[in-house]
C-alpha cells in the first residue's frame, strides 16, 4: 500500500449526480471502506459529455479546464472521476493545453472573459476510479480485505470507447502512458474483480462500443449494438457485466429492456457498476451500495449467489 | 469484356441489353452489359477547404487512403454504406454529388474514436464526420439530424446552467423530435426502479426536478460562452460563403 493517490480531489459528474446515483454512492461507500478520502470538487460544472464537443471542442476544452483548476485552487495534484465521459474530457483538455496552441489562446481568451484564471496544463493529473483503487490500494490489500467473496459470480468486464481511446490522449505504456491501462486490452477492472474473487470470462468485446453518444437520437442503431454486447457477453458464459461508466452502463440496461419490447430479443445477463461488486465483496450490503437505484434490477441472481 | 465487379457499380450506371448485336456479332448475355458513360464536371474545387474550416475537419487534407478507419469503423460493421474513408475520398477530389447521395446516414457517428486511434496519418476521422454532418446541415442539404438536436438541447442546458438534469433532457429531446414523452421501453423499466423503492434516488431526482441542478457564479461564464459562440458561427459561415447571419430554421 502506497500513499499515493490515498486522498484525491473527487469529481462525480452530472449522471452521477442523476441517474447514476447508485455509482456514486458505491464509489463513496467503497472509498471509506478502504480508507481512502475524496474531496468533492467545489462548485463544479458539466464536462461537455460527448455533446458539448459537437458545438465546439475548444468549448469543451474550457468546461473542462475550468474544473482543473478548481482542483488546483483547492490545493489538489490528482482529481479522480468515475465516469468514463468525465475522466475523457479532463485528459482531453489537459493534452490539448499540452499540445495546441489553438486550444490554449481560447481557453485564456474565454476564461478572461469570464473573469476567472485559466487553468495551465500540468498541474493536476486525471485518473479514473480503477486507477484510483488500483493505485491507492492495489490487488494483494484489495484481496486481503475481501470480506464476501465474489466466488462463483461470472463477470464480463466492459470498459468502452471513451477510457481507452483514442491513442494520443490515452497512449500504451510503451508510448509514454506507463501509468495509463491498456487501449486495446484495458484490465485495470478485471485485476480488481479477480481479487475480489469474481470468475472474469474471456470478453472480446472490452472496448466496443455501445451507442451511447445516439443513445436516444438513434436508439435503433444503439439497441442493436447493445443487443451485440449482451449477447456475447451470454455466449462467453458471463451472468454479469461489469462497468465504469455511467453511460455506457444506462445504455445497456435501457437498450436490454428496449431490444425486449421493441426487436422480441431477451438477454438476462445483468449489468453492475464495478464498484457495487466491489462494495460488496467487502462486506457492504447491496443495499448500502444501491443495487435497487440501478435501472435493472439484479438483487434475485446477487440473492441466489450469497451476495444480497 | 464481362463486368466482374458489377456488385461494386450503382444498378443506375448500368446498361444491360436482353438482346444484341453489335457490328454483326451477337453479344446477348453477360456480354451485352455496358457501364454507363459518365463525365463528372461540377467538381466542387472548395469542398476540402470548406470541411477544414469546421471543428473536426482540420485534418482531412492528411488522408492517404488506407481506410483503415472504415475498416474498424462501429457504424460500418452495421451497414456497409457507412463509409468514412470514401466519404474523405469524395470531399478531397470535390465529388460534392456523391457526398450529398449519403446525407442521410453520416451524423449516425457514433464517436467511438476507433478510427481516430488507428489512423496512421492522424486524420481525426471522427471529427471530420462531425464536420461532415456539420457541413451538410449549414449548406441546408438536410434538416437538423436528431443527433444535432440532441447536442443543442444538452449544450444549451450546459451552457445557460453549468450543469444539466437529465430529466429536463430527454423530456425537451423527446419534445422536439416529436416522440411520446413516454416510450414504452422506458416507462417498464421506471416503474421497475420506483417499486424498489429507492427513496434516496427518487428524492434527489424529484428536487433536481423542481429546482435545476446549477453552477453557481456562472451568469460571466455563460456570457463568455454566448459570445464565443456567435464569433465561431458567423466565422464558419463566412468560411462557407453563406450571409453571416444565420436565418431562423
């Protein structure tokens, strides 16, 4: 166990602040039971999810670096997000005031305007929430507090588009990212679980992607992508999928009940944050880490393997 | 000569003859099949120029081809006319025509980023589609897809407020792109969630209801936004040749 990364600066983001709540809620719960302590970011604002950079990516460059800087005036090096859009768009901005002059001048230009300092690239580090339990605790701690074991529980662990790619902000460790998970077979999540006990299948489809930016403006082309996830999570034997991002976890629980009612096609795998199979591996009810806040409802397959 | 390749030629270019005889010789049968004679003068000299001066399309002058991008494309997998590489293919030589033919399919991107991280030229595929997409609305060659309704709505709520409320969103989506406030798929999986009773959950949903989750001191930034906003319109219109000011669709 490291001191690093033990207390962070913790920005949760508009969907968990919403409907993602319960992901919130076990990354908090997780956090205190590992003793490790999140700062929740002052005042912050919406990263720009995958919409604002289609009015403006510079736009999105400043909703971002806005919320760096408060992490720096807050006295913070690291700020840790669990969602996968959150955690993309700070790395984006912090390469792009790295890498784009472009970028730079109109986020001074517009922080000028609003009467505020522009944030200067390097001085916080983004990390995801698997970084943060990975680093801050690591697997042999992590398997050593396993209270309730996730023996048995087949997972599929899913990590989709926004945490691994694309390359320039998300290098491989032979490319300057050597603290960064892998793009093209990420297993921050799957190291975890499997200290935790869990069963992880062979899932080839880690980083496909499930639709969500369409999520509703072309739900037929989501569902189908969707539908393509569930199904092979099924043929790989998994009875859950586990996830870190809010979107693509909601996608998939919408468009599981959407491809039921609309396409006649039923998949029964179910859909965790990684932080309520962890949550509960270490002793946490599912209660306590909001298994009955998800869209889904899984508490009867939890039930039947001792975790309920 | 036989035409061995007919899948890859539009039916329309096509000329096929049941009978012929060219010169005295019969030439019935796959011999009779001719590709249409077709010279293409309306070239659209300024299309690359105009797809680089939208957020996205900066790159596009860098692509050699490869297409690796369609090759790992999420959308192509899906349907075959989705095709990136062709499509940067038609905005570099000009083929404004051809382009327009796919109007209708090229904002269903979905940004995966999956060609942006293989392209070996470092095109940002992913962002000349948006730019794409972008283009063919500002020149008014389709209405605003949902996706940029979508985007709109979000945005708007992003940039007037600092934060969004989810509820809001796709109450003012659904609105707008004239659908049932409440779809059937997701009124069973609601129902679903509230019998569970997670009056934490539903609390806090309730109040983001009624009072809308903000960022406070935000009203400087939010006119800082506006401003940048009207700057880059008026730019990326000029860039187009279009009047500056934009007409109200």
């Amino acid at each position: 166990m490291s001191n690093k990364y033990r207390k962070v600066a913790y920005y949760p983001g508009c969907a968990l602040e919403g409907g993602a709540s319960s992901y919130n809620r076990s990354t908090k719960e997780v956090g205190k039971k590992l003793g490790l302590e999140l700062v929740e970011l002052e005042n912050w604002n919406c990263c720009g999810a995958m919409e604002v950079k289609n009015a403006d990516p510079k736009l999105q460059t400043f909703l971002s670096a806005r919320n760096l800087k408060i992490a720096e005036d807050m006295g913070f090096d690291t700020v840790m997000s669990p969602c996968n859009g959150c955690y993309h768009n700070l790395k984006k901005a912090e390469y792009d005031l790295a890498h784009d002059e472009a970028s730079r001048e109109t986020v001074k230009k517009l922080a000028h305007r609003a009467k505020t300092e522009p944030y200067q690239a390097g001085k916080v580090e983004t990390i995801h929430a698997l970084d943060w339990i990975r680093d801050a605790i690591g697997t042999d701690e992590l398997r050593k507090q396993v209270r309730n074991s996730l023996k048995g529980l087949k997972v599929a662990n899913y990590y989709g588009c926004m945490y691994t790619r694309p390359r320039h902000i998300f290098p491989e460790k032979d490319q300057g990212g050597a603290n960064s998970d892998s793009t093209y077979r990420p297993h921050f999540m799957d190291d975890l679980l499997a200290a935790a006990g869990a069963e992880n299948v062979e899932y080839p489809l880690k980083t496909a992607c499930c639709g969500g930016a369409h999520t509703l403006s072309d739900s037929d082309t989501s569902t189908r992508l969707v539908l393509n996830l569930l199904t092979t999570a099924e043929a790989c034997g998994a009875e859950v999928i586990a996830t870190e991002c809010p979107t693509c976890h909601q996608g998939l629980e919408m468009h599981q009940a959407r491809a039921e009612k609309v396409f006649g096609k039923k998949t029964k795998v179910k859909m965790l944050y990684f932080t309520q199979l962890l949550g509960m591996a270490l002793g946490l009810s599912a209660r306590q880490v909001g298994v009955h806040e998800n869209l889904s409802d899984s508490r009867s397959l939890l039930k039947e393997k001792g975790l309920g | 000569m036989p035409i061995l390749s007919k899948h890859l030629i539009r039916d329309e270019n096509l000329i096929r003859n049941e009978n012929l005889v060219i010169e005295g010789v019969d030439v019935s049968g796959d011999w009779s099949t001719f590709i249409k004679t077709r010279v293409v003068q309306d070239y659209n000299d300024s299309l690359q120029e105009d797809i680089a001066a939208l957020p996205g399309g900066e790159n596009i002058h860098r692509c050699w081809q490869c297409g690796s991008c369609t090759n790992t494309c999420t959308i192509n997998a899906l349907n075959p006319d989705f095709n990136p590489r062709y499509w940067i293919y038609l905005i570099r030589i000009g083929m404004e025509e051809e382009l327009i033919r796919d109007k209708e399919i090229i904002w269903q991107c979905v940004s995966c980023n999956k060609c942006t991280s293989v392209c070996p030229r470092d095109v940002m595929p992913e962002g000349v589609m948006r730019a794409t997409a972008h283009w063919l609305e500002l020149k008014g060659y389709t209405p605003e897809s949902p996706a940029t309704i979508f985007d709109k709505v979000f945005s708007s709520q992003v940039f007037a407020k600092g934060k969004i409320e989810e509820g809001r969103l796709m109450m003012r989506f659904f609105k707008k792109t004239g659908q049932k406030l409440t779809q059937d798929w997701l009124v069973g999986l609601i129902r679903g969630l509230v019998l569970r009773l997670p009056i934490g959950l539903l609390t806090r949903m309730g109040l983001s209801a009624l009072i809308h989750p903000r960022t406070r001191d935000w009203s400087n930034h939010r006119m800082a936004i506006a401003e940048y906003i009207t700057e880059q319109k008026a730019l990326h219109r000029k860039a187009l040749g279009l009047p500056t000011t934009e007409e109200s669709r």
